[in-house]
C-alpha cells in the first residue's frame, strides 16, 4: 500500500553467526493504535451518561429534593441514561464474545426462517413505536444453514433494529430469504438474507467504515435512537465467524440494503 511500513531489526550476538531478521512492526502498532482508540471511545461512551447520572443525583439530594414534579421528571432521564450504559456494557461483552475466535465455526443446522420470524416478533413493541411495518418474504425452501442460533438472532436483530430506527417514518421493512445460489466471493453455495429499508441511504464514502467500533454517520442521531454504535461491528464478526460476507446497498434518498451471504455446504 501507500503506507510507510516500520520493520524491527535484530542482529544476532557475535559469536554466532550473523542473523539479520526483519519483522513487520506496522500490524502491531497500528492494533495499538487501534486498542488505544477503542479504549478512549468506551471511556468517553460511559462517562457521558455516567455525568448526566451524578448531576441528576446531586440535584435530587440538593434543590430538588422536595419538589415532586422535578423528581419524577428526573427519575425518568435518569433510567434513560442508566439504560443507555446497560445496553452497551452488553454490546460490549457481545463484542468480546464474538471477537475472541473467528476460526471457530458454529455448525448448528438452523432454520433460517424461524429465527427471523422470532426477531421480528420480538421487535413488535419498536416496531409499533416506529409506525413501520416489517415483513418477511421467504423464497428459500427451508434450507438448513449451519450456525450459531444466538448469534445469527443477533445479526438479524441488529440488522432489522437499523432499518426501523433509519428507515422512513411510518414506512415499510421488507426482509427477504433467497434461495441458495452459487456465491462467487464465497465460492460456495450461499444464502442470502436482505433487510431493506425506504429511508434517506447513507453517502458511499460512509458505507466501508459502517462496521468500524463506535463509527456513526451521525452519532446525534444515533444516540437519539439509542444506539451504541456497535451493532454493524457485532454483525461483523459474528458473519465472518460463519465464513459468510455482508454486502451493503444504499441510494441517496431511496434507501439502503443490508444482505448477508451465509454458506449452506
Ligand atoms: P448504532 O448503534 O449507532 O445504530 P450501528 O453499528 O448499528 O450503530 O450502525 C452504525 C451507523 O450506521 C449508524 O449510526 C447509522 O449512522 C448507520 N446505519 C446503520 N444502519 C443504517 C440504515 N439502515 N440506514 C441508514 N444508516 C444506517
């Protein structure tokens, strides 16, 4: 690439023969770089809410402590916040969980449309608030994949969370099963799942860095919505610990599509 690459050098002592080995050091320190990164991103996630969580008590301790209305309306930002530090303290743990051995590959033989028929059960009261109406077109024939059942409910929560938090207000979600096809990047036969939304689409220059820890197109109105940021970083991981790929479509103002290509053979 264009980068500059760091070796170490090491000579061996002299009464051996000469050894001169060169190592690359530029993978290490950019995974330092990176930890280092990820480190002051958890610290600053955390501590935002945890602020908000100290002002709050002193305040109900101090000038608001015998004003009822004040209280109430306190204890209600409060839980909101507490709430937003559970949910990434939990994506966190997911993401060290996943993270730990991608070579191991989940092998359960899973039903494909069962699982996303739970999700978007599950889903129901978001999907209520949205306004949105998801549905689930399957045009496999119960194929079997082979995986991990938690965590391919994971991916498609994730994935069907996004499309009713970014998609249109009161608009629709279409999820649809493929049948499988031969997958040429995976040189293999693949399923597909794609998870549609009709909302604004993201910029092409924002979709390769989607999956990167804590990158958000706009973090404003990813808090908003109650995201950690974290979620596309899960799918990650846990699809490629499936061998599959992610593939992302989206058009400005029309929409974005989200597919993952999970393997069947
Ligand atoms: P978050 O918790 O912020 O939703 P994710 O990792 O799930 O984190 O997604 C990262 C970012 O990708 C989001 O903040 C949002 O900007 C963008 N994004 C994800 N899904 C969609 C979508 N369906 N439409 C538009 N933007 C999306």
């Amino acid at each position: 690439g264009d980068r500059d690459t760091v070796y170490r050098v090491t000579v061996a002592p002299a009464d051996q023969d000469i050894v001169l080995s060169f190592e690359d050091q530029t993978a290490a320190e950019e995974a330092g770089k990176m930890r280092r990164d990820f480190v002051a991103n958890v610290s600053h996630e955390l501590r935002t809410p945890l602020t908000a969580l100290m002002g709050f008590i002193e305040t109900l301790g101090g000038a608001a402590r015998n004003d009822p209305n004040a209280r109430d309306r306190f204890l209600q930002i409060m839980e909101k916040e507490a709430a937003r530090m559970t949910r990434l303290v939990d994506d966190l743990l997911s993401l060290s969980r996943v993270e730990e051995d991608e070579r191991v590959r989940p092998r359960a033989p899973l039903d494909v449309a069962a699982l996303l028929g739970s999700v978007i059960k599950a889903l129901e009261p978001q999907v209520a608030a949205a306004n949105v109406t998801v549905a689930l077109h399957n045009r496999s024939a119960g194929d079997l994949v082979p995986g991990d059942a938690g965590q391919l409910v994971q991916v498609f929560t994730n994935l069907v969370e996004n499309a009713i938090k970014y998609g249109a207000a009161g608009g629709k979600v279409d999820v649809t099963i493929y049948a499988p096809a031969d997958d040429l990047r995976l040189r293999c036969t693949a399923i597909q799942i794609a998870v549609a939304d009709y909302g604004e689409g993201i910029e092409s220059h924002h979709i390769a860095r989607l999956t990167e820890r804590f990158y958000r197109v706009d973090s404003h109105r990813s808090r908003a919505v109650g995201g950690t940021g974290l979620g596309l970083a899960i799918v990650k991981h846990i699809v490629n610990r499936h061998r599959g790929r992610l593939q992302i479509e989206s058009e400005i103002g029309k929409g974005t599509v989200f597919s993952i290509f999970l393997p069947i053979s």
